[in-house]
C-alpha cells in the first residue's frame, strides 16, 4: 500500500495558521498574502490528493484552506489600513499650512501671508488654512508668588496669554498642543508654575469655539529683552507658528 501523501495539507495548515497571524499585524500584510496564497493552493491539492485516495487528513488540508482565506482577507485589510496610515501621515507630516494675518495691537508691519515656519509679531494672529487660528499677545511682566516654581531669584517673569480660535468644520484635540519659549539669547525659557498658571491650551475644541490659555515664564535678566514663543496648536496637525518680540 502506498505511502500517504499528507505534506501538503500539513503545510497548508500551518502556512494558514502563520497567514493569520501575521494579518492580524496590519503592516505585515504582505506576508500574510503570501501565506495566504501558499495556504490555498497546498490546501486545494491537499484536498484533491485526499479525494483521490492519496492522502488521509483531509480535514487538515480543509483547515488550512480556511485559514488560508481568512489570513487572504486579513492581508487585504492590513493593506488598506497600512496605506490609509502612511497616507495620513505624509499628509500631517506636510502639516497645515496658513497664512499670517493682522490683528489689533500688533506693533509689527505683518507681510499679507507667510509660512508657519516664519516669526510674527505679538498680537498677530495665524490663520491655518482650515480655518483655526492662532494669536499670541504681548508679553506683560508678571510677578510670582513666593512659592512659584520655576523662577529663579533675579530673572524676570511674563505673562504671556494664547488664543486659539476654531474655524473649521471639525474639532481639534488641544491636548496634543505643544507651547514653548526661547529668551533673547535662544535657551529655552522656563514656565512658571504659580496658583492656578499655567492655564494650558487642553480638551477639546469646538468648530466655532475658542480657547484662551495664559502662561508664566522665568527669563534670566540678561536675555529678558525679548522673548520667543513657539505654538503648535495640534502634533503633526499644525505647522508650528512662532511669534517674537521684544518684551519691553
């Protein structure tokens, strides 16, 4: 009596078995595919030896067939989800683009448009081109308390206050804002934590809301003739903006 002829049905089971479990890691939808593909057609040939008398594990040549199916439609969602997010993410990554607008109380000549990357005056606004915008007023001196934190003995101290105003048709999660400082020499400028400040950009943003958030920083006496504030209202939403002035 012949030999069973079962390596295919064993190999189709366990390419089918590996064919999903790899699907079920949208990125290795490749691999999942070609399992897949390797599973169904070890499988098929597994079942037709078995019809033929050839083989005896017919069932784990049908297993693998199945696994061999679902690993195919895995690998077909992990392609669409693995584009869909690259797609996402290039276009974050090209990031929001906007333009620099006038606002009441600037001091500096603002040009009619400029990209998030270029310096506005405080008390401009920066419209993003989905229509959230940004303002940064002047700086004001601010005096901490005596148990502020982040402020050292012979700096100076600023309030600086932010408003984000949502345009656009969709909400925006300030959570993911990120907000910094830079004194007159470039070093990054420390926040100042007094009683309820800082009052961070946070939660969730409206279409046709704003939100107003106020902050302290600590600037060494030598570098506190100007200041420079660094705003992404949304990570990888938003081009960072950045307006700079002096603080006197």
């Amino acid at each position: 009596m012949p030999q069973a002829r079962n390596g295919l049905g064993i190999a189709a089971l366990v390419l089918g078995i590996i064919g999903v479990l790899c699907g079920l890691i949208p990125i290795l939808f490749w691999a999942a595919g070609i399992l897949a593909v390797l599973a169904l057609v070890f499988g098929f040939v597994g079942i037709g030896r078995a019809r033929k008398g050839q083989a005896t594990n017919k069932k784990t040549a049908i297993w693998g067939t199945s696994l061999g199916g679902v690993a195919a439609v895995l690998a077909i969602v992990g392609l669409v989800i693995t584009f869909t997010v690259v797609n996402d993410t290039v276009n974050e990554l090209d990031g929001t683009g906007g333009k620099k607008e006038t606002s009441v109380g600037s001091t500096d000549v603002p040009s009619k448009e400029a990209k998030a990357s270029d310096e506005l005056g405080f008390g401009d606004t920066f419209a993003y081109d989905d229509g959230v915008k940004v303002t940064v007023a002047r700086p004001t001196s601010y005096q901490p308390g005596e148990v502020a934190a982040g402020h050292e003995p012979g700096n100076k101290a600023f309030e600086v206050k932010v408003t984000v105003v949502n345009d656009s048709d969709q909400k925006i999660d300030l959570d993911l804002s990120t907000v910094h400082f830079k004194d007159a020499d470039g070093a990054e400028a420390d926040q100042v934590y007094d009683g309820d400040l800082p009052k961070q950009l946070s939660g969730t943003l409206l279409p046709g809301k704003q939100a107003l958030a106020t902050y302290a920083v600590s600037l060494p006496a030598g570098a506190a003739r100007a200041l420079e504030v660094q705003i992404e209202p949304g990570f990888l939403d938003y081009d960072e903006a950045i307006w700079s002035g002096s603080t006197r």
